[in-house]
C-alpha cells in the first residue's frame, strides 16, 4: 500500500499485490527448460530451442521463410531468457495488480 500526494489538488492512494506469489508452479514454467519427454517439455528444453533455431536457419536459407526470421527468433529467445531470470530473482512480474483510488 502506498500513498501519493503532490499538493492539494492531488492524492492517490494504492493497493497492490503480485498474484504471481499466490500459484504454487511459477508464471515462466513455459519458458524455462521443462524436464521430461512429451512435446511441452522438448519446445522449451535446449535441445528443442536449438532444433528450432537450425530449422529456421534452414527455412530463411532456402527462402521458405522471410529475411530476418532467424534474428527475430534470436531475440524472443533473448527476451524469455530475461523473463526467467526475471522471475527467479523477483524483480518482475507481469500479474501485479494494484488499484488506485482518488479521494473524493
């Protein structure tokens, strides 16, 4: 809970929680590398991750798929990478939910 105030013509107060805190399997589960043999968990291992970054490779190489796949496919990477680790170390959350209330 915090409160906001910059003169007297406003004030806010909030309330927040992250409801991320409230599961016990955590929201980058899909992200991280899954343990097990089923499709889930082989799209996200890193043996899956690099079949899927030489078939692309493979698809712009033979101009199957558009110019710049592969670099695109690269920074998702990059990007869930940073949500996990972003998770584990609990500087991110994309399920905070906060109100914000203006005084009558």
């Amino acid at each position: 809970s915090a409160r906001v105030s910059s003169g007297p013509w406003l004030s806010l107060s909030f309330e927040y929680k992250d409801l991320a805190l409230d599961t016990e399997v955590p929201w980058s589960l899909p992200l991280q590398g899954e343990s097990g043999w089923n499709v889930k968990a082989f799209r996200s291992s890193a043996f899956g991750r690099i079949v899927t970054m030489t078939g692309v490779w493979l698809l712009e190489t033979l101009r199957l798929a558009p110019k710049g796949a592969l670099g695109t496919l690269k920074m998702l990477e990059k990007g869930a990478s940073g949500l996990v680790r972003g998770e584990q170390t609990g500087i991110f959350t994309p399920m905070l939910f906060f109100i914000a209330r203006k005084p009558l």
